[in-house]
C-alpha cells in the first residue's frame, strides 16, 4: 500500500491554494456583512459565477471530466482533495470554484450524450456560461427511487414526458434538465427508465422549496414536455444505471466536502479553545472541551481515509471498466455526512453562543452537514446497501 499523495497532485493543490487566496478571499471579505447577516443576495450570486468562470478559465472547475471536452482528465482522487480543500479553507465562495459536488456543474453522464449535442448542451457547462440540474426524485418517489412515475411516451421523432419533480437543487436556474422517466413501466430499474436531457423552456418551475440549510430546491412540472429522440442519455430504458452511476462515483466528493468542513470546524475551535477563558483559564484546560475535540481528531482522520480508499477505488474502476463498488461509496457517504455532523456540533458546543451566530465561523457548516445526511441518498439507504452487501 502507497498511502502518499504524488508529487503533481501537491503541486495542484498548491496552485489551487494559491487561486482560493488570490480569486476567492476578497471576494469573502467583501461580503463578510451579508454573511453575517445570513442573507444571499443576488450580488453574491453574480460574484460566486464570476468565481467560477476564472476557475474555469485556469481549469479547476471541471478538471475531472476527460480533455477531449476541456477538462484536464484529473483523477477521481486529484478532483477529490480539491473539493477537501476548498471546504476546509472556510470559505463560503470556495466551492463555486469547483464543479463537484454541485448537481449544477458538468457530469461525465452528459459524454453519454450524441457527439453533436456536446457542443450544445456540455461545452457551455465547461465554460461555466451555463448550469444544469439533476431531477430524479419525485414527492412519491425518493430513498425509493426507482419507484418514479414520471413517464416518457414516444411520438414519432419526439419523447414527450409528463410528471413532476421535485426538491431539485438550482432547477429554476438550470439551462436544462437531466430528467429520469419511465419507459417501460414493467421492466423499471432494470431496462425501463431513461435519462433524457430536457431543455429549461421544456419545463415549468411551481414552486421553491425552502431548506435548513443555504441551498433551496425547486419543483418542477413537466407537461407534455416534448424533446427530440436524440435528447436521450445513453440507452433508452438505461437511465437508472446512470443515476446510480452519477450517485455512486460523486460521492467521493461529498464525503471531501465533509472531511473538508469538519477540518475547518475542528481548526476553528481548536483556536477558540485556547485563547478563551471562563473560570480563570482557557477553555482547552477542560478535557470535558479537549476530549470532544481529540475525538473529533480521530473522526476526521477515519473520514480521510475512507474518502482517499473510495477516491483510488473509483479511479481504478475507470481505469478498468468495472463499475464504481457501491459498498464503498455507500461507506463513505453514511460515513463522513454522520460523522461531519457530530464534529461540527461538538464545536458549535465549544464556541458557545457564538457558535449560534450567523456570522460564526460554524453555524452554516453544521446546517449544511445536516442537510447532505439526507440527500443522495439518506444514511438508512446506505445502512440498506451495506448490510445487503453483508448478505442481510
Ligand atoms: C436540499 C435538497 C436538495 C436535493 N437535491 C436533489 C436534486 O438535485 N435532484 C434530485 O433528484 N433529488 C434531490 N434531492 C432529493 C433527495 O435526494 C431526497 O430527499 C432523498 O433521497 C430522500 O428522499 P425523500 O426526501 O423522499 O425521503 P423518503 O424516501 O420519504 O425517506 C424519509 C426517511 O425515511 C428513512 N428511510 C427511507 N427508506 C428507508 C429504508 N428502506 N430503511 C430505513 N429507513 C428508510 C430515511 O431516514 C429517510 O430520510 C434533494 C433534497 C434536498 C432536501
């Protein structure tokens, strides 16, 4: 076992280092107050889209995606310790700077599309000119997904599709729609739902869906929604192997997200521990404040690992064809967003009221953490792959 970093993954990540301090540190200075005041105002959009246009420009953004589309042809493990350390600088705007784990950002799913809709649909998604949204789950079809009854009906040269979607994340925002749908309502998961690329004037936004933490889905209505026959992804009736496939390989990049957050959560308290007092001394002098935090250590330190295994293993697979181990994945997500979560709440306790504050350094981290327990799958459906796996 090699368990060391390479040498040009080092010198990635210093350039990377070097593009968050240069790109992104203003930028978070500069909307300090809005922060603190937990608003998302539409000037910081405008600046978290010029972020990611000039980490487009210097190939950050999508590296991970093959250099025949513009990418750099980056390791699952290379694009993996980027996302740890844009989460793991604090900084709210780091992430725009990456396209995973954005469900917005361009996905190896859309290479499964025919070569002269790349141009259209994939290229503006590299140039960071456009966004797209992955719209699976359904209000009666979730954990449960291949339970969805969006249908898809072909028409000729045509599909039209009718259903509703909803909790997508930036579908009212998104240029187009990676839509799962039925199509062959016996065969299901398995041969009968398709992924179709859906342009946005295709479909109607009903209504925005407010969560705990920054980020806010939407519902979306499709009403005999007509695509042509080549916005099909991949195979027709192969959609839901997409998905899986989407899920699976992407989660390497959530659990960084998590390793990333709880590290910047551990650090801050870590500080805070030792420059405040209360009963004559500082904080850390109480192991009943230490101890949470040397655990925290040991915590964020099995999250490293795991996400590094899952990060190799999923380059490995596409070195070899094979597919991505679930297992692992499911590890990893159930894992890290568990475990990023009690970190980043054992350190709200730490700083005290100023760990409730919108303006401290980890009330929007402990929200965020809390929502990725749920999404992509909530922990009990990674519980179910695992102990499937155990032959339960
Ligand atoms: C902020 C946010 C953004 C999202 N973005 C997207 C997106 O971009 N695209 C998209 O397609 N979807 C998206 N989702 C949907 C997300 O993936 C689902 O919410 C998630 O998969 C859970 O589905 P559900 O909400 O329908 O919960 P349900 O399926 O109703 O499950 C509720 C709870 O029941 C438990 N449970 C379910 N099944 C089992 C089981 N077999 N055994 C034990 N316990 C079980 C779990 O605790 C689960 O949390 C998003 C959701 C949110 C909140």
């Amino acid at each position: 076992m090699d368990f060391s970093i390479s040498d040009e993954l080092t010198a990635l990540r210093a350039s990377f280092a070097t593009f968050l301090e240069r790109e992104v540190r203003p930028v978070e200075d500069r909307f300090a107050a809005e922060f603190g005041r937990g608003e998302h105002t539409e000037p910081m959009r405008v600046a978290a889209g010029a972020i990611k246009r000039r980490s487009c420009a210097e190939g950050f953004y999508a590296a991970y995606l093959p250099e025949e589309v513009g990418g750099w042809g980056l390791s699952n493990l290379g694009m993996t310790l980027l996302v740890e350390d844009a989460a793991r600088s604090g900084m709210r705007f780091a992430l725009s700077a990456l396209g995973p784990p954005d469900p917005a950002a361009p996905t190896p799913l859309l290479l499964e599309l025919p070569e002269h809709l790349r141009e259209r649909y994939l290229t503006p998604l590299m140039r960071g000119e456009a966004t797209m949204c992955f719209a699976l789950t359904e209000p009666e079809a979730g954990s449960d997904a291949q339970a969805i009854r969006t249908r898809a009906v072909r028409d000729g040269d045509s599909w039209v599709l009718d259903g509703t979607k909803h909790y997508i994340t930036n579908g009212d925002r998104a240029d187009f729609a990676v839509v799962f749908a039925v199509t062959d309502a016996d065969k299901r998961a398995h041969g009968g739902i398709t992924a179709f690329v859906v342009p946005r004037d295709a479909y109607t936004v009903t209504k925005t869906q407010y969560t705990i933490a920054d980020t806010h889905p939407v519902e979306i209505v499709l009403d005999g929604s007509r695509v042509p026959v080549d916005h099909v992804l991949g195979e027709v009736g192969f959609g839901f192997y997409a998905a899986m496939r989407f899920l699976n390989a992407g989660r390497a990049f959530i659990g960084a997200q998590c390793l990333g957050m709880a590290q910047w959560c551990l650090e801050s308290a870590i500080a805070h521990a030792r420059v405040r007092t209360a009963f004559g001394k500082p904080l850390a002098r109480n192991q009943a404040v230490s101890f949470p935090l040397a655990e925290c250590k040991v915590e964020i330190e099995a999250m490293r690992w795991l996400t590094y295994h899952l990060a190799w293993a999923v380059d490995q697979a596409a070195a070899s064809g094979a597919a991505v181990p679930m297992l692992d994945s499911s590890i990893v997500k159930y894992f890290n967003t568990d475990r990023a979560y009690l970190v980043a709440d054992r350190c709200v306790q730490v700083f005290g009221g100023q760990g409730l504050l919108r303006d401290g350094p980890v009330e929007a981290a402990l929200r965020h953490l809390r929502m990725l327990r749920v999404v992509e799958g909530a922990s009990e459906v990674q519980k179910l792959v695992i102990s499937r796996a155990l032959g339960l």
